[in-house]
C-alpha cells in the first residue's frame, strides 16, 4: 500500500511540475511593473494626507479583506474606520526599504515587507511604527486594485 501511494504522490507531483512549465509564458514582468506603480501611487497619496484618493486604490468588492493585528475588517469597515481616523492625523509617511513582488498570474501581484511608517496626530504627538504586510493586488477592468491585506503594526519604542 505504501508503495501505490509513494508512486500516486510521485506522478501527481510530476505532473504538477510539468504542468506549471507547460503555461504559456505571461509577461509577468509588465504585470509587477504595473501593480508596484499603483502601490507607490497609493503610499504617495498616503503621503499627501488625501484619504479619498488612497482609498481609491482598495478594491471596493465583496472579495476585499483586511487583516491587521488579527483584526478582519471588509471594505465598508476599513474604509469607515479611514475616514473616523484620518481628521486625528496631521501628518502620516508610509515607507519601504525592500519589497519583495512576488507575481502570481498575469492579473495577480503579491507584494510583501517591512514597511516604516511615521504618523504625527493633530496635538503634534509623533508615533513611528514597523509594519509587516503582505498585499494582493488584482487586475480587473485594466485597473490594479489593492484587494487583501495582511499586517502586523508595531510600534517602535523610543
């Protein structure tokens, strides 16, 4: 019996690989130059303290999800809580040293890493916070979306 299964997984595995090798060649290159602009034209509206505009880069379906600090917020929530949030903050900088874009398919980019970011509030408080993200950005209707989010915000203690 061990044998059969040790020779079922082998062919299933063989016939994965080949398979993955067999896909026409996409141009993923475009696909991650593509996606990596939106999300700097994202972190450059953060920047500019223009919440509408930032959230115009999130996907507004059913399928958008957030995750942060284990906390799951749809995009009704997440924006909600960006416009509660956003009249308390002076002044926010989001940041990257690395990233990493991982290209999935041609309509599917991951982008992972550690991010910095800066916020000072409206009494002039200033908090800097390490935030480790992973976000899928999806093409659809020749735009690339922000559509699922997963972060750890830290802060950093000064």
């Amino acid at each position: 019996m061990k044998k059969y299964l040790r020779t079922f997984l082998s062919l299933g595995l063989c016939l994965s690989f080949s398979y993955s090798f067999s896909k026409p060649k996409a141009d993923t290159a475009k696909a991650n130059r593509e996606a990596f602009a939106t999300f700097n034209d994202y972190l450059a509206a953060y920047k500019e303290n223009d919440m509408s505009k930032a959230i115009s880069y999130f996907s507004n379906s059913k399928d958008f999800l957030i995750l942060a600090n284990g906390k799951a917020f749809n995009s009704e929530e997440f924006t909600a809580s960006v416009r509660q949030f956003s009249p308390q903050i002076k002044k926010h900088v989001l940041w990257y040293d690395t990233i990493y874009i991982r290209n999935i398919d041609t309509n599917a980019v991951l982008i992972m890493g550690p991010l910095r970011e800066s916020v000072t509030d409206t009494n002039d408080r200033q908090f800097e916070l390490n935030v480790t993200a992973s976000i899928m950005m999806l093409k659809r209707e020749g735009q690339w979306k922000i559509a699922y989010v997963t972060q750890v915000v830290q802060p950093i203690s000064n």
